[in-house]
C-alpha cells in the first residue's frame, strides 16, 4: 500500500494424518482407536495489514479456519473413541507489536481471540497472548517472556464430566 503499509491475503490448506494412537489404541477401558479413521484437512484465510517503521512493527489480522473430516473424541457409554466429525470452523483476529527503543533492546507484545470455536475445541482456550523482553550483547541473549492462556476446560476421566479450568500466565526467562 505504501513504504510503511502493507496488506496480506492469505490461503492455506493442510492436513494432518491419524496418529497412531488415535487408530490403534487397545486394552483401554476409557478410551479406544479407530483404525477407519480418515485424515483431517484444514483450510485457512488470513487477511492481515502490517505497518513497519524500522522500529516499531505492529500487525492486525482476522483469520478463518474450515476444518474437514476433523478428528474428535466422542463418547460411546462409558468409552471415548477417535472418530472423523461434521465439518467445523473456528475464526477470530490477531494483534502483534514489535518495538526496538535502542538496538540492543526489544520488546514484543502479541493477541490472538477465537471470536467462534467449535464445540469440540472446549480444551482450547479461546484468548492468548504474550509479552516478551529481549536484550541481546554479542552472541548473548536474555530474555523474559510471560504466556497467557485463557479458561478452557477438560473432560474428567471417569464420569466424562466437563471441568472447568482456570486462566494462567507462564513466565520463562
């Protein structure tokens, strides 16, 4: 669009097989493989603007996710088993920032939020984020980074119950 704005239009498509786990899991009283399974295909859209000033960098984009043959659990009586579902999507947007005040130092912020999740994404967590502080000296880097992942929830093992779990902040150095 100009020396510091661009736009970005993306299409992607990939797949991923059944792991062997997923299709060959046996003796397991809660959960079992499914040797029928099919692989899974995935097909993304991506709109992004980008502004690059040398040093200060920042991104907004919104993204869409079409999911086919996806592979889920589902529960059978007192037994989960792997099994390709209805097609699904999921959508949302994405916001990151690089800052570099002096060469050395670099500061980087990100977010992404599913605004739609499909139902069997009850794991996923619907909002990330992180911060990140870098300081380089020669071949040296120290860094801190702090990772937030939102509530998600779980299934329980023996009643298949749905538990939820609260948000957190991993912090690394």
């Amino acid at each position: 669009l100009s020396a510091q704005h661009s736009l970005k239009l993306l299409y992607a498509e990939a797949f991923r097989a059944p792991s062997l786990f997923e299709m060959s899991l046996k003796n397991n009283t809660r959960v079992l493989g499914n040797p029928e399974l099919e692989h899974e295909i995935v097909k993304t859209w991506d709109a992004i603007w980008v502004y690059d000033a040398g040093t200060h960098i920042a991104t907004v984009g919104g993204f869409h996710n079409q999911y086919i043959h996806p592979i889920t659990l589902v529960q059978s009586g007192n037994t989960r088993t792997y099994a390709n579902s209805a097609g699904e999507s999921s959508e949302g947007f994405e916001l990151a920032a690089r800052w570099q005040p002096v060469t050395p130092l670099q500061l980087r912020a990100t977010l992404t939020r599913f605004t739609d999740l499909p139902e069997s994404a009850f794991r996923e967590a619907d909002t990330l984020g992180s911060l990140l502080v870098n300081y380089s000296h020669a071949n040296w880097n120290l860094n801190l980074a702090a990772v937030h992942h939102s509530e998600r929830a779980m299934l329980t093992p023996v009643t298949g119950q749905v538990l939820e779990l609260d948000d957190y902040w991993q912090l690394t150095g």
